[in-house]
C-alpha cells in the first residue's frame, strides 16, 4: 500500500515546545499545530477510506520553496533546475517531525515503523510538502 499526499503552502518546521510559566506545562505552540492539523486534514481528504499501515515503512518527504521575488532569471532558472538548492529555514529535521508526527496514528501506527527516510529541500515555482508512504 502507498499513500501520497500533496500539501500546498510554505513547509513548516516543528517548533520547540514551550513552557506556560503560571502552570509549569509544556505544550506546542499553536502555529506548528494548526500546520499538523492542515497536514492531517489534506491526508484524511486524500483517502477518506485509509487503513493503518502495520508494517515497516519506507517515507519520501521533498520540500518545495518558492524562489525568492528579487532572485535574477539566471539563478531562478539554476533553482528550478535543482543546481542551487534551499538552505534556509526551516531545518529539514524539523521538517520531517512535523510531517511525521501529524500522521501518527493515521497513516500508521506509529513512526517509529518508519526504517527508510528520503527528505530533500527544492525551488518550484508553488510552495509545497510532498510526502510518498510506502509498506514494504
């Protein structure tokens, strides 16, 4: 079984819990939940039918960003072709938390299922997260 999911918008990172003083509690900051929650909600409209995945796992994440407004036609174009990658925020370590941990419990069990992680930051001309989830 293979679930693909196309998710448009600027690719977010999984922000750092934060600490409520007056309590003491830890919680996540409502940006990065409203983003899992976005995250849940494409995968959930993509296959309203989903089954859970059981076995082992094999995700592609690929990270697409827009090119910036002032690049040249030159160096846009280098973008495009993938000869000039991201290296910007957010971190793609942070990017892969937060698309893993929006589809715990859907997709799959758990992620720790996943064995093989192929993540990649790229130019295109949409802002968007592309996540493939393969059993194999």
């Amino acid at each position: 079984m293979i679930y693909e999911i196309l998710v448009p918008g600027n690719a977010q990172g999984k922000a750092r819990p934060r600490m409520n003083t007056r309590t003491g509690r830890a919680y996540t900051p409502p940006k990065t939940k409203n983003y899992e929650y976005e995250i849940k909600q494409w995968f959930v409209h993509t296959y309203p039918q989903y089954k859970t995945l059981q076995g082992r796992l094999k995700v592609t994440i690929v990270a697409y960003f827009s090119i910036p407004e002032s690049t040249s036609k030159k160096k846009a174009e280098q973008m495009l072709q993938n000869e000039i990658s991201p290296t910007k925020k957010p971190d793609i370590d942070n990017i892969v938390k937060a698309v893993l941990d929006s589809l715990n419990g859907l997709a799959y069990r758990d992620d720790t299922q996943v064995t093989i992680l192929n993540v990649e930051k790229v130019y295109a001309d949409q802002p968007k997260v592309y996540v493939k989830i393969e059993e194999y």
